[in-house]
C-alpha cells in the first residue's frame, strides 16, 4: 500500500503533464502548419485535422487514467484540493470528450462535405476554439489542486490509515 500510495501522485502528475503537453503540442503544431508557408492551404487543413484526430483521442485516453487514478488516490486521503482535482479532471475530460463527439465530428463532416467557407463551419470551429481553451484552462486548475494538495500532504505528518 505504501508503494502505490507513493506511486499514484507521481503517476497523476505525468498523466496530467502529458495531457496538458498534448494540448500545447496541437496549438503549437498547428500554427506551425498554417503560419510557416511549408505546406499549401489546401495540404495545411487536412494535415491539421489528422493531428486534432489523433491527439483528441490521445487526450481523451489520458483524461480517463488521470480521472481513474485520481479516484484511487483520493481513497487514500479525502481533503477539498484532493476533490478539486478530482472534479476538475473530471470536467476536462467531459469538455475534451464532448468536444470530440459534438464540435469536432461536425467540423469533419462539414470539411468533408466541402463546406469549409459556411458561416456554420466557422461558427463551430469558433466554438471549438473556446472549448479547447476551457478545457486547457480546466485542466491547467485540476494541475493546480494537484499540486496544492501535494504540498499539503507534504507538509502534514503521514498517518497510516
């Protein structure tokens, strides 16, 4: 027990780490396809879109262990931050799976069916940008509960349970 009481946080961390380098990796891996010229518009989008399917699915596979293993280690301990992050990567990985479900199923199916230049299509791809940003700004407070409530736990005296 000590062994996985140790072993979570650490886990929890990475998890919450690698989901978090997700996110930037796509924002910053997508200005890079539009804004450096390398690729023609036309080449740009579609690889654009890859990259948001793969890392979507990436994110949403990160967001349930997080969520699985934040439920473990709240077993051991049940303090507000520990619940905070609990709840908040919770709420991430609804944004990100209801995200990937409603907002960016639709774009596809929009980009597939050649309407990348409707109102609609910019509406959605609008309202993924700010679901993107929630999620980020979500996760980025489950990071922060995180770490408050390791530090609790670092400074209060361990107590068997």
């Amino acid at each position: 027990m000590r062994l996985l009481r140790a072993l979570l946080p650490v886990l929890i961390g990475l998890l919450l780490a690698l989901w978090l380098g997700g996110l930037v990796h796509q924002l910053l891996s997508v200005m890079v396809i539009f804004n450096s010229g390398v690729l023609p518009r036309e080449q740009a989008a579609p690889t654009a879109a890859k990259l948001f399917y793969v890392t979507e699915r990436v994110v949403i596979g990160l967001g349930v262990a997080s969520v699985l293993l934040t439920i473990a280690w709240r077993l051991f301990a049940c303090d507000g931050f520990r619940k905070a992050t609990l709840w908040l990567t919770l709420a991430a990985l609804l944004i990100a799976a209801g995200s990937t479900v409603f907002i960016s199923s639709r774009i596809d199916a929009m980009r597939e069916a050649g309407q990348t230049q409707t109102p609609e299509f910019k509406r959605a791809h609008g309202l993924s940008n700010v679901v993107y940003l929630t999620q980020t700004a979500t996760l980025l407070a489950a990071l922060s509960t995180f770490v408050i409530a390791l530090r609790r736990e670092q400074d209060a005296p361990l107590v068997p349970h």
